[in-house]
C-alpha cells in the first residue's frame, strides 16, 4: 500500500490558509483537516466547562476528555464537539481569543497534535494548515508551504469577512488582535509559528488566491513526479 501524501500549510491568521488548503484539498482530492478548529473546539470546551484558562492541567484535561470530529467534505467542512455541531459557535470572537491562549498549553497541544498524526496517516493523503504542521506534527510532509502576508492585508481581509457577519466590527481592533495573536504564536515556548526549513515561502500580500493556487500546484506536482521517478 502506498503512504499517504502529506501536504503541510503553515501560517498566521489570514494568509490565506483556510481558503488554500479547501481549495487544493478538492482539487487534488485528499482530506482537510483544518487544525486551528480543533484549538477553537478546545476553547470552546473550556469555556463549557467553566474552566479558567490559567489553570493549565484542567484545560489540559478538558481537552483530553472532548470528542472532536472534522466531518464533510472540503468545502462544508464541519467540526463535531461530543457529537454536537459546533461549526458556527467556534468563530465567535470570544472563542478566537481562548482559542489562542489555551493553544500555548503544552498538554493541550500534546494532544491535539497526537489526534492530527492519527488522522493524517489512515487514508491516501491529507492537506492540514495550521501553525506547527511542517515543524512539528509532520516534519517529514512531502510538501510545506508557509503562507504568509502583511499584517495590515490579513487583517483587511479578516475585517471583510466579518463584516457579512457582524456590523460590531472595526478595522483597528481587528489588526490589534491579529498583532496580539501574532505575537503570542511566535513568542509560545512550546511549537512556536516558525517557518520550516524546507517549507516554500509564500507572500500573499499582493497575489490573488487564483496565482497562489496555481504556484502551489506547481510545486505539488513537481514533487509529486519526482517521487514517482524514483520509485
Ligand atoms: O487557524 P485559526 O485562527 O483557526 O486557529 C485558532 C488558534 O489556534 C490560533 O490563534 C493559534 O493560536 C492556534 N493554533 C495553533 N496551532 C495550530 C493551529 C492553530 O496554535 N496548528
């Protein structure tokens, strides 16, 4: 049986990620697990369960004890909380807040990141995005990118997809919090956002999802032919 092909999308908050990874998880028919939804589904937990996020070892249990599921296909990709779908409830600003704090847990991310290993080696291939997925998770991926793009640009493009949702929502606070998460990404002991040493760098900033797509494609399929040749 052939190894399943492991595509690993690195990032911060809004280069382009989420939208990337669907995209080509569908074209290339492999599975999605979009890894930042299972950190929200944690918070979410936690926030259920009245725990305070300082507490570490009772985060850490509560993340141990949730059943969570990423069901569907790409495009309606959903995430199951025990069994109850909390797709929606994960993108409330009060989750995306928890949701990096209890990320810095070491415990929580053991855990989380024990689940992705299990997901992303049954079945012929995966394209996960997250922070820690080329470094930490599956450094041995066949493909890294790292997407990446000005904190002003991420934080417009966040700004204009809240705004379907929300009127409660202003540019500047919108780029406070993507600096604030930003920093505790790259500053946490534990995985800290770091770009892979064999990750292909993408800046996003001034390139349509359209361009991005095809470059990623070219690389896939570059590595793809070279693998095959020298089987
Ligand atoms: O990607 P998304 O914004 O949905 O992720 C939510 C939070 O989970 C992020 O702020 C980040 O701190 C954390 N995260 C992480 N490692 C991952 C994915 C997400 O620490 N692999």
């Amino acid at each position: 049986m052939t190894r399943p092909f492991i595509i690993a999308i690195d990032g911060p908050s809004g280069s382009g990620k989420s939208t990337l990874s669907r995209l080509l998880a569908r074209e290339l028919n492999l599975l999605y697990v979009d890894t930042g939804s299972m950190y929200r589904a944690v918070a979410l937990a936690v926030k259920r369960a009245g725990v305070d996020t300082s507490d570490a070892q009772a985060v850490a249990e509560v993340a141990r004890r949730a059943s969570i599921q990423l069901e569907g296909d790409p495009d309606s990709l959903q995430v199951r909380l025990d069994g109850r779908d909390v797709s929606e409830e994960i993108r409330t600003e009060e989750v995306t807040h928890t949701s990096s704090v209890v990320s810095t847990i070491p415990e929580v991310r053991r855990e989380m990141v024990r689940q992705q290993r299990e997901v992303g080696t049954c079945g012929r291939g995966v394209v996960l995005n997250g922070r820690d997925i080329g470094t930490v998770v599956f450094p041995e991926a066949d493909v890294k990118f790292f997407l990446t793009a000005l904190p002003e640009e991420r934080a417009r493009r966040r700004f204009e997809e809240e705004r379907v949702r929300t009127q409660d929502i202003n540019y500047d606070e919108t780029l406070a919090d993507i600096n604030a998460r930003d920093r505790r990404d790259s500053t946490r002991a534990d995985s800290p956002l770091a770009i892979a040493e064999d990750a292909i760098v993408i800046d996003t900033s001034e390139l349509s999802i359209e361009d991005v797509l095809r470059r990623m494609l070219e690389v896939i399929g570059e590595r793809r032919a070279g693998q095959e040749s020298d089987d």
